[in-house]
C-alpha cells in the first residue's frame, strides 16, 4: 500500500513537472518567432472584418484615464494622471478633457475646421487650422503628429489599405499599410481577430512619429448592448520617440451615444465661454497671440 502511494505521489509530481515544461514551452512559443506556412489573410478579408468592428464607433463616448511620462527640460522625470472623458464624432470630431477629483484642467478638440488646446485652469487657449497644420507648428502645440491623427492612434476609424497584407519578420502579425497626412501608418493586426496591436504613425522619410501599442479589448456598447463585434482596445501605450514621452490611456465603458453627443462639444466658441477663456493664441502665427475678452459661461457641456 505504501508503495502504491509512493508511486503515485511520483507520478504526480511528474505530470507537473511535465505540465509545467509544456507551460514553459508555449510561453517561449508566445514570445518568440512564429513560421507561417500559408499566405496571410487577403486586403478584401483584412478590409471587410477591420471596417466592420469600428462601424458601431463613429459616435463614441468613453470615461478616460491618462498617465502622463517624459523628461522636462531641465531632465527632471515628468510623470503625471489624471481622468476624464472622450467624445467623438468621426472623422474629425473630438472632445477630451483631463483633469483631476472630477474637475477637468486641459481639453483637446477639434471639429471640420480647426483644432485646439484649452488650459482650464489659466482660462487660456491656442487654437489653428487643420489646412495649415504643419510638422513644426504641431510641434509648437505639443503635439507629435497631425492633430487629425491623434484618433487614429487608437485604432477606431475606418481603413483603406494602400498595400496587399502581409506577414510581420517574426510571424506574430499581419502587416497593413494605409495613407497618411504627413506619412503612412503602419498597422500590426492580430491574425485571428485582426484588430490592431500596434499603430505606428511615420513621417515623409519613413521614420515613426508615434508608435501605439493596443491591448484589453472590450465591447463597445451599441443601441443599449454590449457588442460582440464592435470593440474597443481598452488600454492604449503611446511611445513619442523623439521627445522620451510615453502616454498610457485607459478607456473606460466606451458606447456609442448617437444622438447624445452634442454639437457644441465641437465648437470652440461654446467652449471657451463654458470655460472662461481669457486669452486665446494663434497656433498658426504664434508670434500674434491676440487677447480676447469672451462673454460668461452659459450652459454645460455634456
């Protein structure tokens, strides 16, 4: 009888053992490099299943986290968060706020025209036109790309693939590319579901100008319900490059509001008078910030 058990006990320890090696393996598996034998999913399927997950996407609204990293000038660490909320009405529609205790301190919007950076706390703003966006001058914003491009970095608007699908070096993903306004955008898809892993904004010369790595996807709720198709990468890791500058999001129960979301969450008028703004300067001629006095606060923005 004891050895019975003496022999079982071993034997269970092997299985372990062996299950764990397995575990291990995989894990290496995981990681490393994947040979694929057959072609990769076709431009037609990649399009079709692509376009298909952001329909539901063109009205959204979603609870915001933001971690903020990077080195100052004086080579001080920055490393700020803070929360608040994002609103979107593709293409060129957005409202986003960070702040902190419920009470917001910058907005970043755009609508057709123009774009701009509202200082909340200092009732400043600076605002420019997409037609005249340039590198330099979106520098000056601190921004790092087109300010129409800050969306695509989260993987939501539709695609129109420039080149046919292909294989990733290691295997591990599928490769598309699609025009951008001061570059291509390269996207890695997971093979199986072909949602975007990684988005990498590139300059004129081929170089990236931000890099998003995209994970945690979750439904979006569509008409009242939480959609298995339409889905939204929870967690979004932005990488600047050339500034040391890392912003992490987190999104929180993305919907797809309709009519809920508001025109004057778009216009900068109405939200400089919500604000208060002050002052407002020229990202387009930053050397003429002119000051203007704006009429009191009427109304809230949803």
């Amino acid at each position: 009888m004891i050895a019975w058990r003496v022999a079982r006990v071993v034997a269970t320890l092997a299985a372990a053992l062996l299950m764990l090696g397995l575990a291990s393996c995989m894990t290496q598996q995981r990681d490393g490099p994947v040979t694929r034998d057959g072609p990769p999913p076709t431009l037609q399927a990649v399009e079709s299943a692509y376009n298909a997950r952001v329909a539901g996407l063109d009205r959204m609204w979603a609870r915001a986290i933001v971690r903020f990293q990077s080195i100052d000038q004086d080579g001080n660490e920055i490393d700020e968060q803070g929360e608040g909320h994002l609103q979107l009405v593709q293409p060129r529609n957005l409202y986003f706020t960070v702040g902190k205790l419920g009470e917001p301190a910058f907005e970043l919007g755009s609508n057709d025209e123009r774009y701009w950076w509202i200082d909340i706390r200092n009732k400043s703003a600076r605002i420019g036109a997409h037609a005249k966006a340039t590198p330099t001058l979106a520098g000056r914003a601190g921004l790092p790309v087109h300010p129409l491009d800050l969306i695509e970095l989260l993987g939501i608007t539709p695609v129109k693939l420039r080149t046919a699908p292909r294989w990733s070096v290691d295997g591990r993903t599928v490769e598309v590319t699609v025009p951008g306004r001061w570059g291509d955008r390269l996207l890695r898809l997971d093979p199986e579901r072909l949602e975007p892993v990684e988005i990498e904004l590139r300059d004129k010369a081929g170089g990236p100008l931000a890099v998003a790595r995209l994970t945690e996807y979750e439904g979006a709720i569509v008409a009242g319900k939480v959609s298995l198709v339409v889905r939204v990468a929870a967690r979004v890791f932005v990488d600047v490059p050339a500034t040391s500058t890392q912003v992490t999001l987190w999104l929180r129960d993305p919907e797809n509001r309709g009519a809920k979301i508001k025109a004057r969450a778009f216009s900068f008028e109405s939200l400089a008078q919500e604000y208060g703004v002050k002052s407002v300067g020229s990202i387009d001629q930053p050397s003429t910030a002119p000051a203007q006095t704006v009429a009191p606060a009427r109304g809230t923005v949803p």
